[in-house]
C-alpha cells in the first residue's frame, strides 16, 4: 500500500491568508488568542458605545457573557475545531466567576498545573484525552491472534484501560503504549507495572515510533490526527498487520471494515 506524500510546510503568511485551512492547524493557541481578543475588543466597544451610566449598571458576569459569546463566534469564524466552543464560551466567564470565590493565588495556580499536566501537548496535536470504552477494548480483544505471539500498541493510551483489558485477556501478547500527557502516562506506567512483564508505557510522540514494530495499532485520537497517524502507518506498516482507529476515520480513505463497539465504532484498515 503506497503511502500518502505528506503536506508540505506553510509560511506563516499564508497560514494567516488562509485561516479555514491552514491558521486553526498550524497556530491552534495564536487563533485562540486571536478569538479571546477579538472578544475583549468587542466587550470595549460596547462599553463605550453605552452610556456611562448604563454601563456601569451592567453585571460584570453579563460582560463575561458577551466577551464569551464574541469568542466563540470569531472562533467560528476562522474555523477553529468544535471542541474549542466551549473553552472560548466559559473561559472568561469562569475567570470572572472564579474571583467571586476569593481563593488564594496559589490554588489557582495549582488547579492550572493538574489540568496542564492531564491535557499537555491539546494546543499542539489537538488531541484531548478520550476514555476508550470497556465495549471497544471488547471489540479490540476480537481483532487479535488467538493461537500466537503478537505485538500491539495503542496510541495515546490515556490511563491505560485497553491496555489492561488485553493484557488479562490475551495474554500471549507484547503490549505497548505511548501518551505524552503527564499524569494520565504516569497513571498508566504504574497500571502497566502492575500488569506484569507484557505491558510496557513510554512517554513519547507516536511519531518517534518505528510502526513495523507492531502487528496491530489502535489510537483512539482526534480528527486533526487522523492524517499524520495513517501517513506513518501506510509507510510503516507491514502488510497484513491491523490499524484500528475509534470513531475518527482516515480522510478519503475507505476502511477495511467497521466494527460496533457499544456505542462507539471501531475502523479498521489492513495494510
């Protein structure tokens, strides 16, 4: 199977020129920016459109909701990612909801740390850590040899659940995981420990990752990952060996065959 040729790289002008394309990928945190902002600038505007008075007889948290709204729609507007509404629609709000409680700065700063280390790398890769079901690890455990040795690796293991299924359960298997957010890969390093000699966690990027190493390779990631994660694997890959992706399809191009994991669909493409 001849790989697809990968996207060459684009100036920073056109990303800028082209922001359906192009800006939302290469940029995610500068389009965020240039949301939140275009937001702000039209919260100021209003308040200075408004009569003083009138202005200052407006709640704070309704000028949150306005800066919200705002955000959202440029956001909608240079085509960032769905999953960024509700961050551009609670951001400030919740900043401003948040003051109300008077917590110390420290617990802020804490609470930003824990969620860094759970979502690390969302702004750059755009994959957010989804839970895989225990139907998909079901469904999984079906698509593996029953009679011999194999080699599997599931890409951004999250906190380790398909990984700990298949080890119980075929146990004649090498299983290997790769995530590169810090607290779900050391939650997941300590369950692979517990697991026994055939599970092995490493804090990586999948694409530092030789895919021929593997006979079958499950990712449960995002849309915006789909493309690098089946060029690597078309290159990679051995023939006959198994790319099992939940929910998120390769862009033109048609799987295998689709599996029903209780509620959420398994693609499968044989290379």
């Amino acid at each position: 199977m001849s790989p697809q040729a990968l996207p060459s790289p684009e100036p920073m002008l056109q990303a800028i020129a082209d922001p359906g394309d192009v800006y939302a990928e290469r940029v995610p945190l500068l389009a965020a920016a240039v949301a939140q902002g275009t937001g702000a600038v039209i919260v100021v505007l209003a308040m200075l459109l408004l009569p003083s008075e009138a202005a200052r007889g407006v709640h704070p948290v309704a000028w949150a909701l306005l800066q919200g709204v705002a955000a959202v729609a440029t956001g909608y507007c240079i085509r960032m990612d769905s999953w960024w509404i509700p961050i551009h629609a609670s951001f400030v709000p919740g900043l401003v909801w948040m003051l109300g409680f008077d917590w110390p700065p420290e617990f802020a700063l804490a609470l930003f740390c824990l969620l860094g280390s759970v979502y690390w790398g969302v702004s750059r890769n755009r994959v957010p850590l989804y839970l895989s079901s225990p139907g998909a690890a079901q469904a999984v455990a079906e698509l593996l040899p029953r009679d011999r040795d194999f080699t599997f690796l599931d890409v951004g293991c999250g906190l380790g659940s398909i990984l700990a299924y298949l080890a119980r359960t075929r146990s004649a298997g090498l299983y290997h995981g790769v995530e590169l957010a810090p607290v779900p890969f050391m939650l997941c390093r300590l369950r692979a420990a517990l697991i026994g000699r055939n599970c092995r966690v490493r804090w990586d990027d999948f694409r530092n990752l030789d895919f021929g190493r593997y006979e079958v390779i499950y990712a449960y990631l995002s849309p915006a990952a789909m493309g690098a994660l089946w060029n690597k694997a078309a290159l990679e890959m051995r023939p006959g060996s198994l790319l099992v992706s939940n929910s998120f399809a390769v862009p033109g191009v048609q799987p295998t065959f689709t599996l029903d994991a209780g509620g959420s669909r398994l693609l499968v493409w044989r290379m």
